[in-house]
C-alpha cells in the first residue's frame, strides 16, 4: 500500500503542474490511478492470502474439458502417431485400468490408450493434454494393486510399454540408464552375464518406470534399499510438455533440489518418467540360503534384530507365517515339503567362502538363541534356488488355496505396511488376532530386514466389510506403532485417506501445493495419492 500512495502522490504532482497544457489530465490521472490501483489492490489481496500450503477447503473444483474438445484433443494426439501406437479397443481400455489381483477396480474405462516411443512424442502429448485440459494416466507394467493407476476421469492412457530400450550401460561407473517400460526382470537378465545386478526385485512383471512410480523394493531392500536408493536421475516430461532432467550422473551431487527424490513415489501425479539412470551392483560372489523356523514370531523377529546387531551380512531376510508355509506345502510348486512353522528364509553373502562359512556359523548360534527349531543351509546354487522358491511361490499359493477353500468367486485384499523391527513381531500378533476372530484366511510375508510385512487375506465377496474393517485396523496399528501405512505398495487410491492420519493436514497441504504448482489444471493421474477435489474427500 505503500508503494500505491508514492505513485499516486507524484502522479497527482505532474498532473497538477501540467493542468494549462493538458486539458484531459484528470481524466487520464483517474485511468492511470484506477489501473494501478486495481493492480496493487489485486496483488496485496493475492499477497495476503497466499500460502505456503494449499488444504482442500482451499480450492476449487478442477474442471476437465468436455467431449466435444476432448474429440478435437484426441483426433491432434492420434494425427502425430501411427496407427498401431493408439487403442480404443475395449479389452487394451481395461488392461490399462485395472488388473485382476487388486482390490481397487476401476469403475470407468479410459476413453484412448496410446504407445509412444520417445520422450519427444510424450512431450508432445502431454502439450495437448494440458492445453485441452485432458486427464491422463501414465502406465507401465500394470501391476500396482492399491488403485495406483486406475482410471477415475475417463481421458488418455499413455502406456510406456513400447519405450522398453535399455539406453546405455555403464559398467565402469555401475550404472544403467533405461526407459520406463523395461521390466527389472529382463534387466536383470540382460546384466547377470555381466556380473552385475540391479537390486529391487518387487513382484513378477513390475517395469521400472511403475517402479519409480511407487518406489517399491522387493526382497533385496534389506541389502540393496529401495527404488529411491537406486536412481541416480531422470528425465521427466512435466504435465504441460515441458522436459526436465533432474541431475546428471555422479553419485554424489549437492546441487539445488532433490527433484529426483520428489519424482520418485510420486505415482505418476507430477509428470510423465521416460528415462532413469539407475544404480547397478555386483553379483554376490559367494551366497546361499539360510532356512530357520521357529514355534513363536516373537523369537523370529528378535532372532533378525540380532543378526544385524552382529553385523551379519544378509542379501534378503524374508518371514513367512505358518499359514503362508502350509499353503506353500498345499500347492505342490516345490520340491520339498516345510516342517508348519514360522519361517525364515535368508540370502547370506560374503566376500570369501570363509567368510560366508563363518557368517552361516553365527547364524546358526543366533538362531539356537533365540529358540529356533530347526536350521537348514543350501548346499549349492541349484539347492539355493530351491529353498528361495518357496518364498517366491508364496502369494499364488495363497490365492490357489483360497480359492481351493472358498470357491472360484473368492476375492484377495493385499496390504502392506511398515513399522520399527523392535514393533514387528507385536504388530504381527496382534493382525492375526484380529483375522482369526474374524474367521477370515490369511497368510503373513514380510521384508523383516526393514520391518515391512504382507497381509494376503482371502474371503467370500460378501465378507467386503469384514474384510475392509481388517485393512483399516492393520493401517491404524502400524500407524500406533510408529509405522507408515505402506512399506512398498505406493498411496494409490486404497491408502489414500490414511496418508494425512500418518502425516498431518499440513504436511499432505504441502504435497497438494507442489502438484498444483506443476500441474495447475490436475490432469495428471488425477485422484491419486491425496484429493485435489473439495467434493471428493
């Protein structure tokens, strides 16, 4: 206000001194006063009721554009490709919704699914979309299951499965840079002759950019960390076209923001992933597989805290319930049958054969401890692979025998979630409690080496409630427990109300403020992660 009554003060002068010259002066000093005026008025207004965080009770509906210009969106989007890079088949519409193992199905199909090949056709999409205000869903592997990429505003699909190239390899850096739609499978299948490995290893079918997406890890994180540990850049083509690379490729970088961070586990709400450099590491050279069971989880879970107290160097720790095991039993996948009880299925590695050999002993002194039952060791790499198997096979056979034991029509709810290790064994406990009281079929896997645990529950369609009821409690008491509401699997749209419960107003306020300062018209996977709707809270 200051500044307005400075100008308005000297333009009053001038106009005063030059009123025998001017004879409209007044009437240009009212314009000129009534412009700038306006103008400081606005921005004092704008200046005093900005903030640094944007709540729900803050915006206003978003609005999408309307069929007619949605047409007109999609005959220029389809004009710069060919015709076998875009579908509006029913059957494609649908696999890029959905998949059949979530809960969280997609009550509305996209209206146009399109393949591109090249960041420059992303960014040219996307300068449509945002023009046009077209909501779009980026999809790569379609494996998430909390609701990740759902369709909720019909709109484009831009599936990144043709961007499948791996771009260039590093090997003296240890370093790969890809595109989005390359699985980690096959990427490690293409480095293992190599000697080198890249270490997420979620579930079978999972493509990097879905991975970066939700920052998943998968068995290896307690060695090798998860998705964010492991990318070292990307490239990003921002909701309006714009293309932006987040750093370059040293390991080490103190320069300006963690934008590579922020893009990563943002679920496809702040831009389109194209390109990714990633960490790569060394094969183990001396490794195999450890299996202890035990009679009670506590000792399980305790039995891991002491390992790492011991500096033991294990690759991957997993824990399957007993349930998990006599499921596993049941299916007939392995080779070999497993005593029923809580399990620990373990990667040891070392540098050396001695070192390996003494880390097995102190496993094996650990584990009498902490009141093991048995202890057994692969005694090669094949051997080592069939032990690992029985982890592997875990979630289908739960589905199988679930499907054994309620009928073909039975549904399967996935939810992971996260707390302290010295929390784990509790929290277990308590879940199944919980379960068993309500006469629903469970099995239990978790990443002990990070305190992330599975619940796979198996029901009747009518027991949604119940099921649901179990979900909500399992969130609430990893939440008590100084947990977070998921280790692995993303927010999606199935977490979504439980991320401010975890966070606070404020800190997702300040989540909803980023997204709206780089995609102000919220085309980008709308829905996801928290609302920008003040009618869908």
């Amino acid at each position: 206000m200051k500044r307005f009554q400075l100008v308005f003060k000297r333009l009053s002068s001038h106009y005063r001194g030059h009123r025998h010259r001017v004879h409209y002066g007044y009437s240009s000093l009212a314009l000129a006063l009534g412009t700038i005026g306006g103008y400081y008025a606005s921005n004092w207004e704008r200046s005093y009721t900005a903030k640094s965080v944007t709540r729900l009770s803050d915006m206003d509906e978003l609005s999408y554009a309307k069929w007619e210009d949605r047409k007109l969106a999609y005959h220029k989007i389809k004009s710069l490709l060919r015709e076998d890079q875009w579908s509006t088949d029913k059957t494609e519409l649908e696999h890029c919704s959905s998949n059949d193992y979530s809960t969280h199905q997609s009550d509305k199909l996209p209206q146009l699914v399109v393949f591109p090949e090249s960041t420059e056709q992303v960014s040219d999409i996307l300068k449509i979309c945002h023009s046009y205000k077209v909501p779009v869903v980026p999809v790569s592997g379609a494996t998430s299951i909390e609701g990740n990429f759902n369709t909720t505003r019909n709109g484009l699909v831009i599936s990144l499965s043709l961007m499948d190239k791996i771009i260039q390899l590093n090997e003296q850096d240890m370093d790969c840079t890809l595109q989005p739609g390359v699985g980690w499978q096959d990427l490690n299948e293409y480095l293992k002759p190599r000697g080198l490995l890249f270490g997420p290893d979620p579930g079978p079918g999972a493509q990097i950019g879905g991975m970066c997406g939700t920052s998943c890890s998968g068995t290896n994180a307690a060695k090798y960390g998860t998705m964010k540990d492991n990318v070292i850049s990307l490239t990003v083509v921002l909701p309006d076209g714009t293309v932006v690379k987040t750093r370059k490729r040293p390991r080490k970088s103190s320069a300006g923001y963690n934008l590579t961070g922020l893009f990563v586990g943002s679920e496809g709400t702040l831009g389109i992933v194209t390109e990714i450099t990633v960490k790569l590491h060394h094969l183990p050279r001396f490794e195999t597989v450890g299996v202890v069971s035990f009679a009670r989880l506590i000792d399980a879970t305790n039995m891991v805290t002491r390992l790492i107290q011991h500096g033991v160097s294990f690759n991957a720790v997993e824990l399957l319930d007993e349930n998990m095991i006599d499921v596993i039993n049941k299916s007939g996948q392995c080779n070999r049958s497993w005593p029923v009880n809580h399990t620990l299925f373990m990667k040891i590695g070392g540098s050396s054969q001695a070192q390996l050999q003494h880390q097995l002993e102190l496993l094996q002194g650990i584990g009498r401890e902490n009141n093991a039952l048995a202890f057994s060791c692969a005694k090669d790499s094949s051997e080592a692979e069939e032990l690992w198997q029985a982890r592997k096979v875990g979630f289908w056979s739960t589905i199988q025998h679930g499907k054994s034991l309620l009928g073909e029509n039975a549904k399967v709810w996935t939810t992971d979630v996260a707390v302290p290790i010295s929390k784990l064994s509790c929290v277990i406990e308590e879940t199944m409690e919980d379960i068993n009281s309500k006469g629903i079929f469970t099995t239990i896997l978790g990443h002990v080496g990070d305190g992330n645990f599975h619940c796979i529950l198996v029901y009747k369609p009518e027991d949604q409630g119940v099921v649901s009821g179990i979900s909500e409690r399992v969130v609430q008491r990893a939440l008590d427990n100084e947990g977070t509401c998921t280790g692995e699997h993303g927010i999606g749209l199935g977490k979504r109300k439980y991320l401010q419960l975890e966070l606070g107003e404020d800190t997702v306020a300040l989540m909803r403020q980023i997204k709206l300062s780089v995609d102000p018209h919220g085309i980008m996977n709308p829905d996801k992660v928290f609302s920008t709707d003040p009618e869908d809270n």
